[in-house]
C-alpha cells in the first residue's frame, strides 16, 4: 500500500496533499467506501475524519457497529478540489480518475476480504454497480457480482450534513441508520 503514496496514475497527485489510504480493521467484515478524501481527510490523511466523518460515526454507533471493527476508504485516494476564495470546494471525480484509482481499492478488498461492501453515495455505487445504479431507488438492497464481497449501496454521509432543514435531516440520518441496521443483520450471517 506504500506504493500508492507515489501514484501518479491520474492528475490527482497534483491537488491533493497526500494520498488518503484506506484504515481501519485489516480482517473486518465490512468495508465502507466512499468518494473521495474531503478537505480535513487531506490534511489529516486518514479517511472519513471532517464533519461527513462524524455524522458516519453517530450512524455506525446507533446501529450497534464499531467503527474500529470495520475498515473504510474512498474509491477515489486523493482530494479533488477548485479554489473559491479561501476555501477548497470538492470536485466529483470523473470516470478516468476513478478507473485509474479503481486497483487500489481492488488490493483494499483483496487484503481485508469484506463480507460487504457498503457503498457510501453514488460515485462509489456506480463505480462498483455500474453507471445505471440509482442510490435513490436501489438503496438498502444487497447486491451480489461474480469476484465481489456482497454490496450494498446508501447514501454519502455528506449529503444528510447538505439536507435543507433539521426535518428532512433528521428523515434522512434514520435511513441512513436503517441501511447500517440491515448490514448490522448480514454480518452475522
Ligand atoms: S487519485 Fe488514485 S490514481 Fe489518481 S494519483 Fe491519486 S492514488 Fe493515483
């Protein structure tokens, strides 16, 4: 894995600080991944560590799920951003950069060999599922795909700290939880 903080198989070498691995549970039976590093994963280099980071603790937490009994990375490893004023705003990665990262997450899945997968938001569902997956409409079902742990798509914690009041937020971290719940019952499978 110290390889990849030498990649330079796509531009993102350049804008990111670093290159933000995967951590957590080597032998874990389930593995989160999501997008990309935000801003404080960049600087901090370790994955899921700003305000995205903690709205997915409290979740994990609620549906009885340890955070060091699991292991979470991005399919993408550096952070893509543009400049608007003093502040970094994320960039979605495009299909290039994510096949050009796609074997690092391959030897993520290869050394810790999940049971799940749980896809966090639509980048990395359809950089797994393919670009037809909907989050929106397949969300909580488990999915299985010759040479892949079982996957499970819901949405990116980002976008419950995006919801527009505390109401429909509120709405939304329960699902959020309720997905975790069902991978909480099929660990122990
Ligand atoms: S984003 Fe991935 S493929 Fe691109 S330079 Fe970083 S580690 Fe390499």
């Amino acid at each position: 894995m110290e390889a990849a903080a030498g990649c330079h198989a796509c531009d993102l070498y350049k804008t990111g600080t670093q290159t933000v691995f995967g951590e957590g549970d080597e032998h874990a039976r389930v593995m989160l991944v999501g997008e990309q590093p935000g801003d404080r994963e960049d600087i901090e280099g370790k994955p899921f560590v700003g305000p995205a980071g903690r709205i997915l603790d409290t979740a994990l937490k609620e549906a009885g799920i340890d955070r060091t009994g699991v292991y979470v990375t991005n399919v993408v490893k550096h952070f893509k951003w543009k400049p608007q004023g003093k502040r970094r705003l994320h960039q979605k990665p495009n299909a290039a950069e994510i096949n050009a990262c796609r074997p690092w997450l391959d030897a993520e899945i290869a050394l810790v060999k999940p049971k799940i997968l749980v896809l966090l938001g639509a980048t990395a569902a359809q950089a797994l599922l393919g670009r037809e997956f909907r989050v929106t409409l397949q969300r909580g079902q488990f999915i299985e795909r010759p040479g892949l742990p079982l996957m499970v798509a819901t949405v990116h914690p980002s976008s419950i700290l995006r919801a527009p009041d505390d109401e429909s937020r509120e709405l939304e971290m329960r699902a959020f939880v309720r997905d975790f719940q069902r991978v909480a019952q099929h660990r122990q499978q």
